[in-house]
C-alpha cells in the first residue's frame, strides 16, 4: 500500500509540473525586451512624454524594471504586492497586473510624512501594433502614443 500511495503521489506531483505554466512576469520579460529601443512621440497631451528610449533600468537584470526617458519609470516587476518604506517620504505599495500585451502598475502612497503626499496613482504600458505603444497615468492624467523608430533595435 506505501509503494501504490508513493506512485501516486509522485504522478500527481509530476502532472502538476508538467503542465504548470511560467508566472506572467516571466512571460512579459521577453516580450519587453522584443520592444526595447528609441521611440518618438505620435500623440500626447503632457510634456511628459517626449521622444524617448525604452530601456531596462539594469542591462542585466530585467526584474529591477524599465523606463520610457527619464521620467516614465516602471520600478522593481514583482509578482503580486510588494511595500516599501522611502525614507522621509512614505510607504509605497506596488500592485503589477501583467497582461499579453503589456503591464498595469498601481502605485500607493500611504503614512506619508506630509499627508499631501498619500495618493493612488495607476500607470500602464501598453504594446500595440505596428511597433507602437501606449503610456497611460491616472494622476495627472496623461495619455501618450510612441512609434519605435524604424532604425532602432
């Protein structure tokens, strides 16, 4: 009966891995890397998005996060929740939603040393057709279309 019950266990536990699927952030890695490169304004309503390069914030470690330029930065990608204290400033929680075609980032500062500062602010990327992407930010609200540029990467 040990032998049947460790057989079992052991296809089961076998099954389970075999068909268990990588985490979405090891799935949006690769594509963010497919997107890297200069890209140029299409559309905008903010002087925030300015051309600008898409790159990784550490060259070799795509976990520590991009930007789009200086001012458009996607921190730490993490699964799940993640809190952090800045000194003098607040407590920042990060919620990262990675879909097929980009990344949702929901930013909340809470415990701030000066209470003007607590506010939930959501931020996306979203990849599009054509070698185009879209930059989302709820507050201020800014909405901004790039073109990769044809003799980029």
């Amino acid at each position: 009966m040990k032998y049947i019950t460790l057989a079992l266990l052991t296809v089961a536990f076998t099954s389970v891995n075999a068909f268990s699927e990588p985490s979405n952030k090891t799935r949006f890695i690769p594509l963010l890397k497919s997107k890297l490169g200069a890209y140029e304004v299409l559309s905008t309503n903010s002087a925030l998005c300015v051309d600008s390069e898409l790159s990784l914030l550490e060259k070799n470690n795509p976990s520590a996060g991009f930007k789009l330029g200086e001012q458009i930065i996607f921190g730490s990608l993490h699964n799940g929740t993640q809190t952090v204290k800045k000194p003098n400033f607040c407590f920042i929680t990060s919620s990262l939603k990675y879909k097929s075609d980009g990344l949702d980032n929901g930013l909340r500062m809470s415990r701030c040393e000066d209470t003007v500062n607590e506010k939930t602010i959501r931020q996306s990327i979203q990849f599009l057709a054509n070698n185009t992407l879209k930059y989302t930010l709820s507050e201020p609200s800014v909405e901004c279309t790039f073109k990769k540029q044809s003799n980029s990467k």
